[in-house]
C-alpha cells in the first residue's frame, strides 16, 4: 500500500515506519521540516505534494503531553498539533478523488479523565480535565473521514515504553543516581506498551478488513507506579528509595502532574483480545527484561 503518515519522525512513527518498510509498503511522511526522500520514505512539507493516491493515512502527530508544564501557550500548541493538524488532514481527505480505505489516528488514555478506582474498556465514558478534552476533540475530528467513505480507526494510548526516547528514561532518571522514586503515593495506575507491541496494533489495524473504530493500545496487565518502580529498581543498582511528594510535582509541574503523573487509569485491551491479538510483551516484568536487557 501507499501510506501516508504524519508524526512519522516521532517514537512511534519512526519504529512504525521501518516496521512497515519492511514489509513492502510505500511511504510518505508529511512533516515540518523538509527533507531529501530516501530509498524507503518520501517526506513532504504540505498535504498538496502528495500526489499519488493514498490507501491509508495513519496519524500520530502531537505535542508530547509530558514534555514540559502546560503554560496557556503550550497547550495551545497541543491542541493545534492534534485537533487543528487532523481537521485540515481530514478536509484533504474530502477533496481527494480517490479517498483513502483507512484512517488510523492516535488519541490517548487520557480520554477516560483520571480515575484510579475505574477499570476501562473500550466503552468507557468520556473524563473531565484537559487531557480528556483534548481526546474527545481529537477524535471527533478524525471521525469526521466517515463522511468521505474512509474507515476510522482511534487508537487510544498508553504510556509507551522504549528501550531509547519515550517516558521510561524520563521516569527512571533517579534510577542512574541509585535512588528508586515514585510519584506522590505511587498507587496510581500505569496503562502501558510496549514500543513493538504498539507497531504491532497498527499493523493489525491495517491488515483488518474491518477494524473496529476505537482500540485501546495497551497491554493487558496494567501496573502500579510504584511496581514499575520496584521493578526497575530490581535491574538497578539503587540503595535508596523514596517516593517525591505530590505536593513538589505540582510545583514542578502544575496542571500537567494532577492529571498525568499523580493520577492515572486501569485500562485494558478489550477490543485487541477480543480480536485475538497476541501480546509479545503482556506484562511489565517481560517488557522490561526487554527494554533493560542483562540487569536481572
């Protein structure tokens, strides 16, 4: 297939893209920043310089949540990453001759608001707060590619865990000074991936005939903060643990440690399981024995 991608140059993306490479699929990449086209990718600056027909958009564009606090002006540029960047994607789509089959776009578990006590599948109800905003309005967005005859596809992610980049070096970073830390109380529930698990629901989702419309990119055994804490400190030469006061995340972090740090939600992978989807990567134990290879 000819894919066009956006958000091609991120985490995911970049594992995305040499994942389907690899298996013979044709790709375009529309990005920010111009750059000379290689034997297996072709990047463009503006949706008009695609010029072939496309089969399949996959949209992962966005601001990253956690990068830095949430001032008015970064999360302006959140929204307009995700929400505005998807409109225009989907307006392009309704002028095409020739629409794409297939749209999956990237929204998040943030979608469920934060809720510690609440387990979440698929038809869970929308929470409160900015992150589930965001979300709601993201998809929307996206889900507007029906009009044209196109197929939706919502992937709701969690936390993806990488070797390299994403939110575990970002996490363990106490860990490289022998301090095993944690959040506040550390209870709050963690909803991850792996990074190859989460290139592998994309890849499900594109060889479906007929996908559902949301799937939550997740692996079925959420954990706690402080387990991945005490796992990783497992694989870690630490001699001291202590968890950071939820008081000082808010300082650091302000509206951003409330909803995505000090909070969180159980969410589990209904409609991948009912699909039959096989995890390589179910629970944190496997997936860090992958990502901190020879520190058991």
């Amino acid at each position: 297939m000819h894919i066009l991608m956006t958000g091609g140059t991120g985490l995911i993306g970049t594992a995305t893209c040499a994942a389907l490479y690899a298996t013979g699929h044709k790709l375009t990449i529309l990005t920010r920043r111009g750059r000379p086209a290689t034997n297996d990718v072709t990047y463009v600056t503006a949706l008009k310089d695609c010029a072939e027909p496309v089969d399949a958009v996959i949209n992962l564009a966005g601001a990253g949540l956690a990068d830095r606090r949430w001032s008015g002006a970064y999360k302006r540029q959140i929204v307009s990453s995700r929400v505005d960047l998807t409109r225009d994607l989907v307006a392009w789509l309704g002028e095409l001759e020739q629409t794409p089959k297939t749209l999956i776009s990237a929204s998040a578990i943030g979608y469920y608001g934060a809720a510690d006590e609440r387990t979440f599948a698929e038809d869970g109800l929308p929470g409160a707060g900015f992150a589930a905003a965001l979300c709601q309005s993201w998809e929307n967005e996206a889900g507007r590619a029906t009009e044209y005859g196109t197929q939706v596809s919502l992937l709701r992610f969690g936390v993806v865990l990488a070797r390299e980049g994403g939110a575990l070096g970002k996490m363990t970073q106490s860990f490289r000074l022998g301090v095993e830390s944690w959040l506040g109380s550390g209870a709050q529930w963690l909803s991850w991936i792996h990074l190859a698990d989460a290139v592998r629901v994309i890849e499900h989702v594109l060889d479906c005939d007929r996908p559902a419309h949301v799937y939550n990119t997740v692996a079925p055994q959420p954990a706690r903060h402080r387990e991945l804490a005490h796992e990783v400190g497992r694989r870690s030469n630490t001699w001291l643990r202590l968890g950071v006061p939820a008081f000082a995340a808010r300082v650091m972090a302000g509206e951003m440690a409330k909803e995505l740090l000090l909070s969180g939600q159980r969410v589990l992978p209904a409609q991948l399981l009912e699909d039959g989807f096989q995890f390589y990567y179910p629970n944190l134990k496997e997936a860090l024995a992958d990502l901190m290879p020879g520190k058991d």
